[in-house]
C-alpha cells in the first residue's frame, strides 16, 4: 500500500493495520460496554425460567412500579411534546427578544445533572421548602407522590422535543408558512396543514426519545418520590430497591422490560430516520427512500 | 386594483432598508422592481404583501388604507423565489389550498374544476396528481403561480420569480408570464435584480438603490435617458471617462461632447460599448488597442485612450485590427453626469 512508485497513494487512515485496529478497538469496546451488559440482563432475567419472570413482574410491588412509570410517562410526555412544539415554534417562525436566551435554558436540564434537579424541587416543593407550608396548609402533597415524579421527569426531558424540531424547523425557513397565510390560512390551519405534516417525523422521533427518558429516569425522580414500596416506586427506582434486596433475578427481571422499551425506542428510531427524522432537510412524502448503503458500510 | 404607496418607510434593528418610498402602481399595470441585492426591492413587496410591517408611511389598495391589513386578508398572491410549495402536497392539492381554506365557500366540485382550469392556464394539465418534488424548476414555478392566482388575488406580487432557474427556462417563463398577465390583466408587481428580465417584461421600471427610488419609466425612457450614473452602470455594460466640464461643455483630449446642466469641474462621461466607431484617422479620442475579444456576433475591443483611461466597445466580427494599433475612438450617444 504504502510503496512510494505505487499510482495510487494511499488516503490518510488506509494502510490496512491502522484500518483493522481501529476496527477491532471499536468493536470490542461496544462488545464490552453496551452488549455484554445487555445480554447479562436477558440471560440473568430468564435464568430461573420464563415461569419465574412471570412471577416476578407479576408480583404487585413491581406490576405498581410499572404502572407508576406508565403514568408519569402518560402525563409529562404529552405535556413535554406540547411544550417542546410551542417552543421550537416560537424559536424558529417568530423574532422577538430574548429568543436566543430562550433556546440556552431549554438546553438546561441536559447540562445539569438530574440529582440537582431533584434537590431543587425539594427546596421548591419541600416541608422547609418556599411553598411547602402553603401546599401542606391546602393539603396539596407534591413531593413523595405522583405529581413530584412527574414534575422531576418533566424537568430532566424538557428539551428533548424541541431539540429535534429546532434544527429541522430552521432548516424549513417560513415560506411555508408565509405562502399558507399569504393565501388565505388561519395560523392554527397553518399549523395542522402545512407546518406539522412536514415535521411530524421529527416529531414522532423526540416524543419516542422523551418517552424513553421518562421512563428510565432515575436521579431526579429518586430525590422527589421517596422509594416508598408500592406507592411511589417508579421502575427504575424499584430494580435498584430489588437490587439492594438481594432478589438478583427480580431486579434483572425488572430492568429487562426498561431494556425491551431501550430496543424498541432503537427500533423505531432507525425506521424514523428512514423517513427522514433527524435529518437537516425538509422531508418530503415524494422522494426517494435514503439510500442506506451510505450509513451502514 | 390600483396600489399607492405613500412614503413608506422600514427599518430592521439599526440598518434602515426602505428609506420614504412613494409609488403609484396602475390598476392592470405590470412593474418591476429592479435594483442590486440590498437596495430594498423585496422588503417593499414584501410590505406590500404584509409579510412586513412598514415603520412608517402608508399602503393603499384602491382607495382604502391597507398598511395594517394583515396578510391572510390582504387579498395579494405572493410568489416566492424558491416555490414554496407544500411538499406534502400534491400540484393539485397545493392549488386548492387557498381555496379550501377561504372564506368564500366553494364546493369540492367547484375547486377541482377550478384546479383544472388553472393547470390548462398555467400549461400543467396531467401534472395533478405528482408531487412537487416531481416535477421540474420550471413547472414547480408555475403551480407556484397557479396557487396563488387561485385564490382571485386582487394584486399579483413576485419575489424573484424566475431567480432559482437556468436560462433558457427563464425566457421562456417571462415570456409566457407577460401571456398570463395580459389575458388576466390582473396588477402584476415583480422584483428582480436582473435588468434583461425587467425590461423584457414590465410594462414600467422602478430601479431602487440603497432603500430609494433613483428612476422609474418605461423601459424605453430609464434605457434611453438613465437619470443617474448609477442606472447607466446598473441597467448594462458602460464605459466612463474621466472629463472636465466648463460652460456646460465637456472636454477630453480636444473632443467636447454637450453636458447640459452640468456644473462646471470634474465630470463623468458614459456610453454604451455599442455606441463606438473606431477610427484610423479623423475626430475622436486617440486610442490604442490593448485585446481583442471574439464573441459569436462581434468582436469586443479592449483600447486604452492617450491618458491611460481603458474603455471597451463592440465592433463588427470584420473588425481588422490587432493590439497595439493605434487609432480615434468616435462616441455617439455620450451621457454626462456629475463625479
């Protein structure tokens, strides 16, 4: 390869020992890191046989953490979609001041660590808090209760939709719109006819990701619920508490459904970025599928 | 529909784009908006459309004040340099859009028939039913035109509409433009920063420098009498030399040309490439050849005169002589304008 008379003189990165160790150090790390502990979670989930991972989700303490998670994933997904919607509009189709500082405390919840979330609504939220003796005085409980995890799982995946739509929406420009309005359309038509169609893949894309994350949020959640057994547990809190237990099998039980939910969430991303999500071009019903063979060599 | 505008005036954060603008715009007239990127020229049709809010100054459509009509009830089509179409949409769906969403109600069977005639019109008849992404610049271009017309738009209003495509299409479109607009005789207000496009179809021009109107006419009156250096330059390819003016009379080289009005000092003299005889003997500036360029249809000579000023004209592909030769150039049709 690397013969100085040689026609062809190797690109930077060809010789094929830099190409194959490159290779091997990636592929072992991904080995290591993300497979090895995913295949430990399946295999140690159904090590005691599907009839005993039955048992174990069902057994009222979990099927409680589940259902818990559902709810809160329920309630702050649909409310956070609104938000990142409203928000990647504002930024993107209208001018006005403070845009710009809008668009860095959106960027917040993923630089700060969620533990410094959870101990803020505490302050908030608390006994000793800044409405804590208000919300006790009108019997409002919303730390250690339902709505405190919401809150928590709203805070840690607020930017998650409006970081998809942003870029996206951007790219777009307003002619779109300004063509819809120019002919005639109120800016709610406008909206449901012209801007949403061309974004909903983006769309779907952040919902799926926000979803994910509200599902699996441990740190802030962790803070505000409590850990009360078969009250506040959320899913992910409950395999730490099976964990701690000793119950191996449980907690490997437990986290396999969150793993199930992290494939799924995988699935569909792949299927959604075929469509165009997460790309920097207006997507368009008319043109052709992507060619994959450029994302996977 | 008849448009005034009356001293309008839009300024964006600190950098004033549109300074006082006053425009009488005919009912049925078709306008160009000309002028170099940064003169103003969208940011005028875009408050005309109400995509912009004026800072000051007033909008009239007929006799009502429009300035603070918002877009969705202005009335105007507005065609966009890149389309702007709905890409989920097909060309017949794009069409109906405004009229789905007006509040004249129109029947299903009504829009579609509609549709159709607008196809027929803007020559997309079969294209229905394919998406924009199917379908070429050029005819992307024309439903873009369709959709607006649609929605009976009391004002026409395009934003480069031809800017995104190649030339032979452009033509084509202009031509085909000043067809529609003839047969529909609708108010036609179009910008572009391309001089051959505005005078090829406007029936008057309005050259902006800098958020000011410098010159408006026919075509005929801002080519033959430029009101400034500035449309001279802009409107195509001139030469300048450098002259003295006294008693309203400019001097090189002991040629005088006539510069009425003119004060008397330094001055600049224009004229068009074509309007040059080379001379071997005789009157005219002394000049020598530098290059000779060949064109398909004539030679372009590249001379310096006796004072080092270089100047370029057009000569007859029988053209005879080479560099370095030396000779008088003989101007016709000279403009004088202040320096």
């Amino acid at each position: 390869m690397a013969k100085s008379k040689s026609r062809r003189p190797p690109r930077i990165g060809d010789a094929p020992v830099f190409r194959n160790t490159m290779i091997a150090v990636v592929l072992t790390l991904v080995a290591l890191v993300i497979i090895a502990p995913l295949a430990v979670i399946g295999y140690e989930a159904f090590s005691r046989g599907i009839a005993y991972f039955g048992k174990t989700i069902a057994n009222s303490d979990t099927r409680h953490a589940i259902l818990m998670t559902a709810l809160t994933a329920l309630i702050a997904v649909p409310i956070n979609t609104a938000f990142g919607v409203a928000a990647a509009w504002a930024i993107t189709k209208f001018d006005f001041p403070g845009r710009r500082l809008l668009l860095i405390v959106i960027e917040i919840p993923f630089s700060v660590s969620p533990i410094v979330a959870g101990v803020a609504y505490l302050f908030v939220y608390g006994l000793q808090g800044l409405f804590g003796e208000t919300l006790q005085s009108a019997d409002i409980k919303i730390l250690f209760a339902l709505p405190g995890i919401v809150l928590a799982s709203m805070f840690v995946t607020a930017p998650f939709v409006a970081r998809e739509l942003i870029p996206l929406m951007q790219a777009q420009g307003r002619d779109l719109e300004e063509a819809a309005t120019s002919l005639g359309a109120s800016g709610w038509r406008t909206f449901f006819f012209v801007t949403l169609p061309n974004i909903k893949w983006a769309l779907l894309y952040g919902v799926i990701l926000c979803n994910s994350r509200v599902m699996g949020e441990f740190g802030a959640v962790s803070v505000v619920s409590g850990n009360i057994r078969g009250q506040t547990n959320t899913l992910p809190l409950h395999i730490e508490l099976l964990y701690h237990d000793y119950n191996a099998v449980g907690a490997f039980a437990a986290a396999s459904i969150l793993a199930a939910l992290a494939v799924v969430t995988l699935i569909a991303k792949v299927a959604l970025e075929r469509r165009g999500a997460g790309r920097v071009r207006r997507p368009s019903l008319a043109g052709t599928a992507p060619d994959i063979s450029e994302t996977t060599p | 529909m008849k448009i005034r505008l009356d001293t309008v005036v839009k300024t964006f954060d600190t950098f004033r784009a549109v300074h006082g603008v006053s425009l009488d715009i005919e009912s049925g007239e078709l306008v160009a908006l000309l002028g170099p990127s940064g003169s103003g020229k969208t940011t005028i049709l875009r408050m005309v459309a109400g995509l912009e809010f004026p800072d000051g100054g007033a909008i009239y459509f007929g006799d009502e004040n429009a300035t603070d009509i918002e877009v969705r009830h202005r009335g105007v089509g507005f065609v966009f340099q890149h389309y702007a179409l709905f890409p989920h949409m097909t060309v017949g769906e794009n069409i109906a859009f405004g009229m789905k969403v007006s509040k004249t109600k129109r029947s299903g069977a009504e829009i579609s028939e509609r549709v159709a005639h607008l196809l027929r019109l803007v020559q997309l008849e079969g294209l229905q039913d394919r998406f924009p992404a199917q379908i070429s610049g050029g005819q992307r271009q024309r439903v873009a035109l369709a959709r607006a017309l649609a929605v009976d738009p009391k004002v026409l209003l395009l934003d480069e509409p031809f800017g995104a495509l190649d030339a032979n299409v452009r033509r084509d479109l202009r031509r085909w433009l000043r067809k529609i607009h003839d047969e529909l005789g609708i108010t036609t207000l179009f910008v572009t920063h391309d001089q051959a496009e505005a005078l090829d179809l406007a029936d008057r021009v309005v050259i902006l420098d800098k958020g000011r109107i410098v010159q408006t006419g026919t075509p005929e009156e801002v080519c033959r009498a430029p009101a400034s250096a500035f449309v001279m330059n802009f409107l195509g390819d001139a030469n300048r030399l450098k002259v003295t003016v006294s008693d309203e009379k400019a001097q090189i080289h002991n040629v005088t040309f006539e510069a009425p009005d003119i004060a008397d000092g330094p001055a600049e003299l224009y004229f068009r490439p074509a309007d040059v005889t080379w001379r071997e003997d005789g009157h005219g500036i002394q000049a020598t050849i530098a290059r000779v360029i060949d064109r398909p249809d004539s030679r372009r000579v590249l001379a310096l005169t006796v004072d080092g000023q270089s100047i370029e004209f057009d000569a007859a592909p029988e053209f005879p002589f080479r560099a370095e030769t030396r000779g008088f150039v003989d101007i016709r049709r000279p403009r004088v304008y202040p320096a």
